[in-house]
C-alpha cells in the first residue's frame, strides 16, 4: 500500500452525516502518520475519492443515500481496489454488515466507537489484520453464515491444507488475535502470520474476515448455538 509504505496512512471517510465525519476527522487527524484524505456523504462519491486517491483505509457508512456502503464496498473490492474497508454502523446486530463482511469488507465499526479503538482499528486494517476481536462480530457471523450462505469451500480446496493450517484457520474463525494464537500454540507471533498468510493464499481469499465467513459456511467451524 503506497500510503502505508510511504509511512503515513491515508484515510477516506464515507457517511452522509457530517457531524461524523468531521468527528472522525479530528480524531484521525490529531494522530502522527494518519492523514485524511477526502470526505464522502455517499457510496457514489466515495468510489470516487478511493480511485482518485487510493487510500488505505475507508470508513464506510453501511446506510446512505444514492448508493450505499454495503453496494459501494462490492463495487471497489470487486474491482480489486487494494482499499482496505472498515464499515460503520449504528446497530451493533446489523445484518447489512454481515452481507459487507462478504464483501470482502475488513471489519467494522460501531459509529460510537471511542476514539484510541477508533485509531486502534484504522493501524490494525492497514497492517493487513482485521477486525475480529470483538464478539458482535463472531456473534454476526454465527448469525447469519447459515442464513445467507455464500460460494461454499470445496473440500479440495480445504483439503490443500496442512492439519496445523486447518488448526489455525478453526483458531482464526473463533476470533483469536495473532497474539493469542501465537500463546495457544506455542508459536512465535511470525510463525503464525505465516501460517495465516499461506491460508489466505491457497484459499485465495482477501483478508481474515473471509477466512472466518468461510471457515463457517464450509462446516469446517460450527456456530454456537
């Protein structure tokens, strides 16, 4: 990513309420190697603003007029914007965002998010990580991974991987850190990237959150009941 390379992270912000994103701004903005590069009220003109300035990271509003985030993420990450895409809601059970996870979406956010999260999630997307930690997102995907299933895993594909991938991957989707991973299984934090990495791309997925959607609809994990 250019702007994370170039050692400051370019941010997009995307919501119809100005008071956010001026809000957000300030907090992004007041930290060191975070710059805010444009400020869209809806999913059209964000589209515009990452092609005009490929950010690292968007905060996308799921709800907004015209064409909304949820439609405006498919449209960049399907065309292979290398934007990562933090979504926002106001609803911590919110089904549109489950569907933006498919999306290829790295996580989202809760609109009321303290600032130091705020800043916290934006470093962690454009460090390649996603935003699994929190439970509401292990909650949404047990939710509706039955419900909406998307382009299942082969068992051939599953099968490409080693028993400690498999491990890993079931690790993943359970919402564990690099960290935690790394305690559970007597690794080095390096150790499991790779691992993580090698799952990523014999799977050819884009990010962790695609790895824990599918770990779910393949069966290789089942959601709690």
């Amino acid at each position: 990513m250019s702007g994370a390379a170039g050692g400051r992270l370019r941010v997009v912000i995307a919501d119809d309420q100005a008071l956010v994103r001026a809000g957000f701004r300030l907090i992004l903005e007041t930290e060191d190697g975070i710059e805010v590069v444009g400020e869209a009220g809806d999913g059209q003109e964000a589209i515009g603003l990452v092609r005009r300035f490929r950010p690292d990271v968007v905060l996308m509003d799921v709800r907004m007029p015209g064409l909304d985030g949820l439609e405006a993420t498919r449209r960049l990450l399907g065309a292979g914007d290398a934007a990562r895409v933090i979504m926002l809601t106001t609803f911590d059970l919110d089904e549109y965002v489950y569907a933006a996870l498919q999306a290829g979406a790295s996580g989202f956010l809760l609109k009321d998010v303290s600032p130091e999260r705020l800043v916290a999630a934006v470093r962690m997307v454009a460090d390649g990580d996603a935003l699994l930690a929190p439970s509401i997102t292990r909650r949404l995907v047990e939710r509706f991974a039955r419900r909406d299933p998307g382009p299942a895993l082969q068992a051939g594909e599953l099968s490409s991987l080693t028993p400690r991938e498999r491990e890993v991957l079931t690790l993943v989707a359970r919402g564990l850190t690099n960290q935690e991973l790394a305690a559970r299984l007597h690794l080095s934090e390096a150790t499991v990237k790779t691992h993580v990495a090698r799952i990523l791309s014999k799977l050819n997925l884009r990010d962790r959150v695609q790895a824990v959607v599918l770990a779910y609809e393949s069966g290789l994990v089942q959601p709690r009941g």
